[in-house]
C-alpha cells in the first residue's frame, strides 16, 4: 500500500510541472465567441447559478478529482473542501482504493458539511470488488455521487497496472442500478469517445465528464515515472493518444443528446468554462488548476474559485448572456 502513497505523490509533483500538460495545441483557443457590443446589461446582474445532480451551485463547475486524501496530501483535501463547502462549488475526490484498503476514516464531511462531495474509485477497482466497494466509497463520505474513473492507457503505461478490462462495463452499469447515489463516469485526460459515452448510456450512466486531451496528460506523467527501457519504448507513440476536449463534448452530445456532459480536460479559466457549455456540456470541472493553490492555503483556492468566476462573468457579460441557459445559445464566430 506504500506503493499507492508514493504513486501519489509522484502523480502531485508531476503534474505541477508544465511539461505534463498535453503538449499539443488543445483547441480552446479556437472555439471563439462572437463579440457582442452591446450587452444591454449589467455585470453585476450577471447569474452564475447552475444545477448540478439536484442541486444548486454558485457556478458551472467543480474541483476535479485529485487525491483520496489518505497519504500526505490530506491538507490538500481540507483546503479543497473548505474552500468547496464555502463557495458552494462541488468538490470531487480523488481515488479513495487506497483509503478503503486501508480501512482509513475519511472525515472530509468535517471541513464540508453541506459541500456537494463525489466519491471515486476506478472502474477495474468496481470489475475486482463490485457494488460492496462503490457503497463503501459512498458512505465514508456521504458523497452525493460516485465517479467512477476510466483509465485504460494510464493503466497500460503504469508499472503493475491493471490490463484486464473485461466485464467492466458491466460492473458499471451494476453500479448504475443499484447504487444509493447517482454515477458519473470519467477519463483521465485522453476523453471518452461519442462511442464509448453511448455505450455508457445504454448501461445507464446518465453523467459523463469527458476529461479529453488537452491538459493534464498521464501518459506524459506516467512515462515520467516508468524506468523500463522497452515499456517506454512501447508507450510513447501513444503520448499523444485521445480526443480533444472541444471535440468531444459536441460529438457526445450529438450521439447522446440525453446525456449529461460535464467537459474537463484542459479547462484552464473560466473563458474555457464559457466554451465547454457553449459546446454543450451541462457542467465543467478543472484539476491541476487547483493543485498548486490547494497545497497553498484555503484561501487561495477561494481566490482561484473567485478568478474563475469573474472570469467566466467577463464572458457572459461580452457575449450579452445574462445567465447559464442564454450562454448556451451565444452566437460563435
Ligand atoms: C495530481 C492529480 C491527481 C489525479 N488523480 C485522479 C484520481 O485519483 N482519480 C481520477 O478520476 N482522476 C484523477 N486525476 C485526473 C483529473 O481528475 C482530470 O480528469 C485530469 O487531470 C484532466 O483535467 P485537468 O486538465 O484539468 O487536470 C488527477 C489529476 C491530477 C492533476
């Protein structure tokens, strides 16, 4: 289990350095709004507001998933769901196998009573343990949803990653079923395909995030931390591999207009936020933003959440959307 800890902080070092991040251009900067110049409003009558599984939240977006908070990064998690729990922002957790094996308390609820929390486990943990996993996941924190992560090139490139992938989808839709708490299924950086979301859909999965290429690159990461010679050699055509962010969440949407998207991977301020639901996501969620400012203070990730918000503010200002609903319908170039 100290191998989980130590993959970890590995994982948290990594991904603060800018050569982890997708090295390829990742689109956003060419999904451009029409400028409206005249606005006819106010900024400050500008409604961030959105709903997100039932609930309301100050803002379309959340904290992506990082740590389960069982190693040395548990003040990671207090300053995200302090921060989480004051500005209404949901926060999501990273990977909480190691917690769980461990038998770990995992008293988040202490920092972020009321916060909107989601589990998370990856999909080969729930193929291996099944439901008993996924609720145990749920209850230690009273989470208010489970993701469940899909990370197949990761695994590969990982030292001693799972390989077998048989009868996962059918431990997810198990999940689907009869879980106490909705699901959303995630990538880690290389995107679920429009192929594989309606698969998902089919099982019943009703949430997807997409996580496409674009930012955090784990091949990258994983490459990174990989002393084989012939495994790196092995892996690294595929540094590159997935699906961009801003073309997955249209071409999800177009092949399950049901679905509910939330678009990551890449998002890096809130302009990207305006982007991904003017793409069509109903939600969007940013990790390695928030890494640097969560191993910092409380407040700084407040400060980072209010950046966001102003930031996506300005675009809904300069693009004449008094409210989430109205930006999904301002005009692109
Ligand atoms: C340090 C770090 C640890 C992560 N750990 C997890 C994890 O445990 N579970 C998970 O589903 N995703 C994990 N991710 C992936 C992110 O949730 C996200 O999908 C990915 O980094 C792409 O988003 P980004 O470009 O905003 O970083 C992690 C990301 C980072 C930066």
């Amino acid at each position: 289990m100290a191998d989980i800890s130590d993959r970890k902080a590995d994982h948290i070092a990594l991904a603060l350095q800018s050569g982890h991040q997708a090295q390829k251009d990742s689109g956003f900067d060419r999904v451009n709004f029409e400028p409206n110049s005249l606005p006819q409003l106010a900024l400050d009558e500008i409604v961030l507001a959105s709903n997100f599984l039932g609930m309301e939240t100050a803002a379309p977006f959340l904290i992506g998933a990082m740590t389960g908070g069982c190693d040395n990064a548990e003040r990671i998690n207090q300053h995200l769901a302090e921060a989480a729990q004051a500005a209404n922002i949901p926060m999501a957790l990273g990977s909480q196998r190691a917690a769980l094996e461990l038998g770990m308390l995992q008293n988040i609820r202490r920092w972020a009573p009321s916060a909107i929390l989601l589990g998370n486990l990856g999909a080969t943990q729930l193929q291996q343990h099944g439901l008993d996993l996924a609720q145990r996941a749920v209850d230690s924190i009273q989470a208010n949803g489970l993701v469940i992560h899909l990370n197949p090139l990761q695994e590969l490139i990982q030292p001693n990653g799972d390989r077998d992938w048989n009868l996962v989808l059918e431990a997810i839709q198990h999940c689907a079923l009869k879980l106490s708490v909705p699901i959303i299924v995630k990538e880690v950086g290389a995107g679920i395909g429009p192929g594989s979301a309606k698969r998902l859909l089919d099982a019943g999965v009703q949430w997807i995030e997409v996580a496409g290429r674009g930012g955090t690159s784990w091949a990258s990461i994983e490459l990174a931390r990989n002393s084989s010679a012939r495994e790196r050699e092995i892996a690294t055509p595929f540094i590159d591999w997935g699906m961009d962010t801003v073309k997955l969440i249209p071409a999800v949407q177009a092949a399950c207009p049901t679905l509910r998207v939330i678009g990551s991977g890449g998002v890096r301020h809130g302009l990207d936020i305006a982007r991904c639901i003017r793409l069509g996501a109903h939600m969007t969620a940013l990790a390695q933003p928030f890494l640097a400012p969560a191993l910092d203070s409380t407040d700084a990730v407040m400060g980072k959440i209010s950046i966001l918000q102003e930031q996506l503010r300005w675009a809904m200002f300069l693009t004449g959307s008094q409210n989430i609903a109205e930006l999904r319908l301002a005009p692109l170039q």
